[in-house]
C-alpha cells in the first residue's frame, strides 16, 4: 500500500490534493446550491478523515523506535487515507457531472 500511494510524497500530495477538491467543491455550490452544501460537508469531513490518517502515519514513521505497535498500524491509516481520498474523488466528480457538465471532461482527466 505504501509503494501504491508513493511514500512521504504520495501522502503529502494527497493531502494537497484534498485541500483543491475542498475548494472546487465549495466553488460547485454556485451553480447547485443544495447538492452542492451536502457534498461540500461530505468532501470536508473525509478531508479531515485523511488528514488525520496521514498524521498518525506521520507520527507512527517519526516516533517508531518509541510507540511499539504502531507499525502495525500503518496499513490501515494509509487504508484510511486512501478510502478518505477515494470518496472525495468521486464525490466531487459526481457534483460536477450534474452541476456542470461542461467542466466534467477535463475535471476527470486532471483527476
């Protein structure tokens, strides 16, 4: 899982990644207001939800001499962090295909 997402720099731009799709998101709501609200909140709490993955991965690589266990736990926060990703992925394509079809193509493509 940690080779599939690319290391440090996978997460890092994942996390990155989950602020734009915040942004697009809240920007949709122009155009559908009430689908665009929910699937804001939606994308907001999984950003959350990955952000904190991410930081116990974080963590759980700093200080692995020191927490026994936590290696162990590594595969299901990035798990967590890519699940978390995933949905917003899709959560977002999904607003823009309704809300606005014209960006669709290329919002797919980017993503």
């Amino acid at each position: 899982m940690w080779l599939m997402l690319g290391g440090k720099e996978g997460l890092r731009r994942m996390r990155e990644n989950a602020k734009l799709m915040l942004l697009l998101a809240a920007h949709a709501q122009r155009w559908n207001f009430d689908e665009g609200v929910i699937v804001t909140e939606r994308i907001r709490r999984d950003a959350l939800q990955l952000r904190r993955a991410v930081r116990r991965v974080e963590l759980a690589l700093a200080f692995h001499s020191v927490m026994r266990g936590s290696a162990t736990l590594i595969p299901f926060h990035l798990h967590e962090a890519a699940s978390a990703y995933y949905l917003m992925r899709q959560r977002l394509l999904a607003l823009y295909q309704t809300s606005h079809a014209g960006l669709y193509p290329r919002l797919a493509q980017v993503l």
